[in-house]
C-alpha cells in the first residue's frame, strides 16, 4: 500500500525558512521522480520542482534560488527547502512519485506566509 506523509507546513514571516519533508512507503522509491507542487486558493495545481533518481533537479522559475529540492533513497524521504519565502507561495504543497506511467500524490501540507 503507497503511503506518502507529509509534514513541515507552517505560517511563516515574509523572508522566512520552511522545510518540507515527504516519507514514503509502498513504492520501489529508488526509481521514481519524485516532486514538490502546489496549489493556492483558486489556482491550478503547479510544479514546484522534481528531482529524478540521478539526483537532477528542475525548479519553477518563481522558485529558483530560493527553493532547493533534495531526496535521500536510504529512507525514502524527499525534501524541499524554501527560503525567502514570499506571500505569493502561500499555498497546500503536494509530495508526488512518478515513475512511467505511475503517479501518486500526497494529501498535502499547508504553507501560509504573512506578516
């Protein structure tokens, strides 16, 4: 049974850190892109950035340089760290594990940033 968990959300300042982490079991995690999107009220659901099983990254343009996605197969965790975080990603933050034509998702967790 695939069973992701998602934790790390949080309200947060402008200008602050957050880490969001992912577990994940039931999946062969090795092999999977994994991902961080994310969807804000009244918005379609974005990447955020993916990294693949060799360890290559992709980021949004809005995130670069301030968010860096990271995965540790051992124990089948992904991560993402955002600094400068902005109001504008403000939004439910999604895990996905996508291999072929395989995908899951997590139920989320939630990012606000306000002053």
């Amino acid at each position: 049974q695939v069973h992701f968990v998602e934790s790390g959300g949080d309200l947060v300042q402008p200008g602050g850190s957050l880490r969001l982490s992912c577990a994940t079991s039931g999946i062969m995690f090795r092999i999977f892109v994994m991902g961080w999107y994310r969807q804000a009220p009244g918005k379609q659901r974005e990447s955020v950035a993916t990294i693949t099983s060799g360890g290559t990254t992709n980021y949004a343009d809005s995130v670069k340089g301030r968010f860096t996605i990271s995965r540790d197969n051992a124990k089948n965790t992904v991560e993402l760290q955002m600094n400068s975080l902005k109001p504008e990603d403000t939004a439910v933050y999604y895990c996905n594990a996508r291999y072929m034509s395989s995908a899951y998702w997590g139920r989320g967790t939630q990012v606000t940033v306000s002053s």
